[in-house]
C-alpha cells in the first residue's frame, strides 16, 4: 500500500535539503541502488552513493531555489521548480519512481529560460 502524505513529507524533506545545501539529508529519500537520468547530457547515475558524490562536488552553490509545484499519486511524482546558478535560472522538472517509499528511479529536464516571440503575443498571457 503506498502512503501518499510519507511520501509527500519525504518529498519536502528532500527539496528542502536540496535549496539549503544538506546533501545528508537530500539524498535520505533515495533507495542505494537509485537510479537518475539526465536525458539532456546522457548521463546516468547509478546508485545513491554516486548520486550523493555527484551532487556534492557541483561546483556552484544555487542562489534560488524555488519549488512551483509537487503533483504525483502512487509511485510516480512530479516536481517542478527553478533552481538558479549564477543569477540564471534553470527550470527544471524532476520526475521521481518510489518504489517501497524510497526513490528507485528519478528522471531530471534542464532548460533555460528564453524569450517569447513577439508573432504569439496575442494568444498568451505572462507567467511569473
């Protein structure tokens, strides 16, 4: 049986870890034989150990960190959020798979902000 508010409270344990630079507890929510992908640069990392190492040797610290929202039900959640390195902005979304309450698989995209064309400008409205 999944319990969706563990996982929920898991899930804000981690991102709140992750925006305050806690790499113990911001990789608690991963299995050891966790999974990551970044589909974008092709890599994959296997194992929490690798993930934790990884993570901890980036060589900038985020000044922002912002999360938009956390949408998932049974294993698989969905967060978005921006993460800012360097006064620029990434927007990023992390797709995660628990398996037994513990992240088994995570997926992250990667993308940079950029500027609307003005030809759609009548059909849209501004965002944050």
């Amino acid at each position: 049986m999944i319990d969706v508010p563990d996982i929920q409270m898991a899930l804000g344990r981690h991102w709140a870890a992750s925006a305050a630079g806690d790499q113990i507890a911001e990789h608690e929510i991963y299995h050891d034989d966790a999974v990551c992908e970044y589909p974008q640069s092709g890599e994959i990392i296997h194992g929490r150990h690798n993930l934790h190492l990884l993570r901890s040797h980036h060589p900038g610290k985020p000044s922002g960190f912002v999360v938009r929202r956390i949408v998932g039900a049974g294993n698989l959640w969905v967060t978005e959020y921006v993460i800012t390195y360097e006064d620029k902005p990434a927007y990023t979304v992390s797709i995660m798979e628990f398996r037994d309450g513990k992240v088994a698989r995570e997926t992250q995209y990667f993308a940079d902000p950029f500027t609307a064309p003005a030809w759609r400008a009548q059909w849209v409205g501004r965002g944050a």
